[in-house]
C-alpha cells in the first residue's frame, strides 16, 4: 500500500478549489497529481480502487482458455474467459510461493499451471492439483484445504467492448454506474447499438501511442474541444470548434461534441449507420471521457475507445479499437473508408502528443499550482476534477 496519509491530506488541503464549482475560483489538480510515484499508488488504492476503471478490450481474450497477463498500474493481473464464456480478472499471482502465475499470453487449456512447482488452477480461480504437495508421488496433504488457497479474483465486467475492474469491490454495479451515458447514447444511436457492435479485427481496427505523460493529461486533453484550431487545424476545417458543445454526464464522463461530422467525407464508399440512429442527428459526433480512463468517440457509422493505460506516473499508452455496426461493416466493400478513418484518427491523435507531453513537462515547474480554467472552454475538464477530488473521502 502507498503512504495514503500523506496524500490523503495533501489532496485534502487542495480538495475545496478543486470541487469549487465557480470556474473562476477553481484551481487544477497539484503537480504530484502527475508526477509523482507515491501518488501514482495511493490513486490507484484509493481513487481508482473505488470505481470502475478499464482494464482491456473484451476481444483481447477472446475464447476459453486463453490467458493474458497484465499490470495495472504496478499491479500485476491476468485475464481469462472461462467456460460459461465470462472474462474473469484476477491477481496474477500463485497462492504457494508468489510466484507470477501467467507470464505471456498463451491458451491454458482448462487448467493454469504455475510454472515452479506446477499447482493448477481451474478458470474460476479454483486450486484443483498440488502435485508433490505431500513428498513425491503424494499429491495431498492432511491439513492443507485446497479451497481456501484459490486465486484472488478482481471484479470485473464488460460494457462497450471493454473489460473495466473495480479493485475495491465496493462499486455501485457497473451498469448502474454508466446508466447515464447508456441511456443518452440510446437516445441518439438506438437501443440497440451497444449489441449490435462488433470491432475491427483488422489492420484498420486497431492504433497504439506510446506518450510521455500522465495519463491523466489525456483525459483533460480529450475532455475540450478549445484545442482544435492551433493543435488539429485539418478537422477544425471540417468540423469547426463553433460547431462544437461541451458535454458533462452526471458524475461519471465528460467531454465534447460536435454538429458537424462529416459522413460523406472522402470519396470512399460510406459505412452501414447504426440503424436506430436518430435521423435528425446524423451529423452528431460526441466524445466522452469516461472516468478515469478511457476516451469514447461515438459518430452515425462507427464508434472508437481507448484505453488509457497508465504504465508509470509519466507513461501512458493509449491503445484505441475501432467498432461498427454489425458485421456487415466488416466487408471488403467498405475497407477503404476504414482506412480512411484510421488515418484520419492517427493523425488527430498523433497531433495531440506534443500537447499532453508540454503538460507533463509544465508539471515540474514550481511557478504552476494547479493552473486555472476557463469558465466557458474547460467546464468539462473542471468536471473531471471535480470527479476525482470526490473519489477521495
Ligand atoms: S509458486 Fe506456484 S506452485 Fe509453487
Ligand atoms: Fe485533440
């Protein structure tokens, strides 16, 4: 555990200018929020442990069996589907000798064996074998009661794609939590659109940054569109910040739309629209920042999300999957505008970089206490922090 104290009243002492809901009176998060490795932990224990943070794509394990080691933030995890088809999230760590039980990705058939001693695990967590336990040849023990050394789950479900965790446990259900955003994007794409999506399994379905930052620093970047005529002079040509509005989603998201996605843009031949799509909104795009960390893009003909991954307190990757309507969006008919899009995507993503890392690098500077927000621009990032101000009692 972190030295939770110590933060705890750090960020107590900053807590009523960051929850102050008059914009002009707020301040920003403490550059430790962003640099610093003891704080990087006590969020992950504290703030992040309470809520519902993403993890992985569900496609990522995609059958039975197959298990995928990784950390977040410092915490070593894996993930495996089980045989009812359910992912399945635990501490990656073998109850005899702490061993890493699942080092690379590999399919473990129905059983993951440690590699020291070879103890298995069924894909519920359960300890099945002890080989040797009791001398050679004797696989059990008097005493030693297999049921009380099983793997120790994480929680974890699945919305949109994405496998999210709750460390703590202590969450309201996820799909309580995220009924805001589920019932707004109803509204515009159809009660049906989150069944109905299927990701790219393709070259074209898939990017990955590497950036110098806090992870944090992309939230508050995704959060306002006040960047897009210095930083993305391209997509400010074709969907111009005065065609965009903010957007705060109860206490979970927030972000920025637009009135201006261009469908029929290039000259590829268009995607499937989701078919419940409201007509009158076809040129509607919103961007979320679902707390604390992914960023959700949703347009007429496709949606994307990426995870950030928060790999140390300046490190981040943000690994984005794109999805579309139905199978039928997946053909060779409409590769070209995948493509399009990708590129397209790249390059507003990429164009962000220098950005989120001139943050970062702002972040040694003893002369920066937090900074200020504009009452028009920044209502949405103000709102994240007010968010993880709250994540901490
Ligand atoms: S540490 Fe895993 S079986 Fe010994
Ligand atoms: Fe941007």
């Amino acid at each position: 555990m972190s030295d939770a104290s110590f933060w705890k009243t750090n960020l107590l002492t900053h807590r009523p200018s960051l929850i102050e809901d008059d914009l002009s009176a707020a301040r920003g998060l403490p550059n430790a929020a962003y640099t610093d490795r003891d704080f990087w932990l006590f969020e992950r224990d504290h703030v992040l442990a309470q809520t519902w943070a993403a993890l992985a794509f569900a496609s990522e394990v995609s059958e039975t069996g197959v298990t995928v080691p990784i950390v977040f933030m410092g915490l070593p995890l894996f993930m495996v589907r089980d045989e009812q088809g359910r992912s399945r999230v635990f501490h990656n760590v073998c109850s005899h000798r702490g061993m890493q039980l699942v080092c690379e990705s590999t399919p473990s058939g129905l059983t993951i064996r440690c590699p020291y001693h070879r103890w298995g695990y069924d894909l519920t967590g359960r300890l099945k074998a002890t080989p040797n336990i009791g001398g050679m040849g004797v696989h059990e023990v008097a005493g030693f009661d297999c049921g009380q050394h099983g793997l120790k789950e994480v929680r974890s479900e699945e919305y949109l794609g994405i496998i999210f965790i709750n460390l703590s446990g202590e969450a309201l259900p996820l799909e309580t939590q995220f009924q805001s955003i589920t019932q707004r994007w109803q509204a515009l794409a159809g009660d049906d659109f989150s069944e109905i999506l299927v990701s790219d399994p393709g070259e074209s379905g898939a990017l990955e940054l590497a950036v110098n930052c806090n992870y944090k620093l992309a939230v508050e970047n995704y959060c306002e569109s006040y960047h897009l005529p210095s930083i993305h002079p391209d997509l400010n040509s074709y969907s111009p910040l005065a065609q965009h509005y903010n957007l705060v989603v109860d206490n979970v998201a927030s972000g920025q739309g637009t009135h201006s996605y261009d469908l029929g843009r290039g000259d590829a031949p268009p995607l499937p629209v989701f078919p419940h799509w409201d007509n009158e909104r076809l040129k509607t795009g919103e961007y979320l920042s679902l707390y604390p960390n992914v960023l959700l893009g949703l347009q007429a003909d496709h949606f994307f999300a990426i995870i950030l991954t928060s790999d140390a307190p300046d490190k981040t990757r943000e690994r984005l999957q794109f999805f579309y309507a139905g199978d039928d969006a997946l053909g060779d008919a409409t590769l070209a505008r995948r493509q399009s899009l990708h590129a397209a995507w790249s390059q507003v993503f990429s164009e962000d970089i220098s950005v989120v890392e001139g943050m970062q690098r702002g972040r040694a500077s003893h002369a920066f206490e937090g900074g200020v927000f504009s009452p028009v621009m920044d209502v949405p990032t103000h709102h994240f922090h007010q968010w993880f101000a709250r994540g901490y009692q």
